[in-house]
C-alpha cells in the first residue's frame, strides 16, 4: 500500500471529534494527539504523565499525595471521560480507573454499536462509509472509543454476491488474523469467506445479522456490522488497510475491474451508462459465477 503523504498518527476513533489526549487536556503534559484510540490504561504516554505527576509531588515535598489517586490529578475532579468528550458531565469518584464502576459502564457500553450514523460517499455507484478503514478483500474496520474494532463487508463486496442464506461467525473469545478467515458467506451450495482485517479476539457478534442475513445488504455500515474485536496489533495492522478517500480510491478501482469483467462476458445491461449498479450480480451474471467473483475481490 501507498502510504506517502500519510501523517504518523494514532488511529481515527469514529464519531470522535476530539483528538486531544486525557493528560494533555489535564495540563500534565505539552499538547499532544490521542496515539491508542482512548484506551488510556497501559497506553506509554499514560506511563510517562504519571511519572511526571510523581516527580512533581516528590519535588514539592508531597510524595505520595497524589500517587496512585486519580481523584486529586485531575483538573477540577473532572473523570477522564469528561476529558475526553465520552462523556458530557462526570467528576472522578474513585482512586482507581481500572477498578471504577464508570470504566466499566464505558467498557460494557462499548459493546453496543455508537447511535452516530456514519457519512457515506458514492463511489463509481457504491456507497463507502468516511472515516472507516478497508482491506483489500472488501472488509471494513471502525476503531471505536476505546481502542475496540467493528468490522463487516462493505457496499461492493455484498452488491457483488447479494443476499446470502446464511451469515456464519465465530464464537466469542475466537482469535482472528489480518488477512485470515472471519466469517463464512453461504448461498445456495456456494461459500466464501469473508477476510478479517485485523488481529485480535472476537468479543462479540452481531446476533441480528446471523439471524437474518440481509440485514447486511440493507445497512452495510451500521446495522449490518458482524463482529466486535478487541485488536492485539491495531498501529501495525492499520499500516495495511486503506483509510477513508484510500477506501473510495480502491472501490473504484474494483468497480471498473468489475465493469470490464462483465462486459468481457456479455453482460453490456449491468454496465450501460445510465443504469442502476447491480445489486446481485452473481445472480444477474451467472456467466462469471461465485467461484471467479470471490476469487478476484475478495481474497
């Protein structure tokens, strides 16, 4: 992939116009851009503000006074969550992020998809999802507050095979790869299956898909999502997707690689200037079939 013109940054976290980190915004450190999608516990900027925190205490005479108490480095008592812009209104209550009742709420919370509905783009007649990341093979990647990662199959991929009978997803607890098997297509006695586009561990499926299948077709980007994933490589796996006008870019690309497919086989009414882009075109062009159209976009 090209990445010239990429600025080194940390991951787009969706439906989050903030970018500053916590402990920048707190007045601990210089102004700094968020690196780890707002999982703050164990992030290396974390580790080093806290240690300046220390220093500061121990400097002053008041070692001890505030390590290990969130309460009392926080500006003006504010939670974290507040810094961030998660949460409109909510004062620190306890010593401990990892062990507060309010970290936990955001971690449970974070199951559910956000109700912020994405911006789409067409792209050559698909529609593409803004800032959300693509692999190659048709999938999508949206890093959510947190650090976690929804996926699913995008516009093209579910106009190209249509509506399956059948939607398969590991259980949770599941490890997954970049670039290995994630989710299993079936139609008819046709299968294929669908490219994960980054490491980690399944934490949750979308139950509404598994039951109904075009829920898929009928809302790629939002309620069409199949699986939740807590990553274990995202800075390194990111480097290999393609990111939002990259995303449109490469959409395109496969939709006039399709074009010429069809019009090698005969199929001028699916490509026509004018017409409306195809909705089921293994359907539409038998002559292709799944077998070709799997293997050329989405492994």
């Amino acid at each position: 992939m090209d990445e010239k013109g990429r600025k080194e940054t940390g991951p787009v976290v969706f439906s989050m116009p903030n970018t500053q980190c916590i402990w920048s915004k707190a007045g601990v450190i210089e102004s700094t851009e968020c690196t780890n999608a707002f999982d703050c516990l164990g992030c290396s900027i974390e580790k080093t503000a806290l240690g300046v925190l220390e220093k500061e205490c121990r400097a002053s005479g008041k070692a001890g006074a505030c390590t290990g108490s969130m309460m009392s480095i926080m500006p003006q008592g504010q939670c974290r969550h507040m810094l961030s812009g998660r949460l409109s209104y909510c004062l620190c209550s306890h010593d401990s992020c990892a062990n507060c009742p309010v970290e936990q709420m955001i971690e449970d919370s974070g199951i559910a998809p956000t109700k912020v509905k994405s911006e789409h783009a067409d792209a050559q007649g698909y529609e593409i999802a803004k800032n959300y990341y693509y692999h190659r093979a048709h999938t999508w990647a949206r890093v959510e507050y947190g650090g976690v990662v929804r996926i699913g199959l995008d516009d093209f991929a579910l106009r190209l095979l249509g509506q399956q009978d059948a939607i398969e997803a590991p259980l949770p607890g599941s490890k997954v790869s970049q670039g290995g098997p994630a989710v299993i297509l079936k139609r008819d006695e046709n299968k294929a299956a669908v490219i994960c586009p980054v490491d980690g561990v399944v934490l949750e499926v979308n139950q509404k898909v598994l039951e109904k299948a075009g829920l898929a077709n009928a809302s790629p980007y939002e309620d069409g999502w199949l699986m939740l994933i807590q990553p274990t490589n995202l800075k390194e796996n990111l480097k290999n997707l393609f990111f939002d006008a990259e995303g449109k870019s490469w959409i395109e690309d496969s939709a006039m690689t399709l074009n010429a497919m069809l019009a090698s086989e005969g199929a001028f009414s699916l490509v026509a200037a004018g017409t409306e882009t195809a909705s089921d075109v293994v359907k539409d062009a038998p002559e292709i079939g799944w077998k070709k159209l799997v293997e050329e976009f989405l492994e």
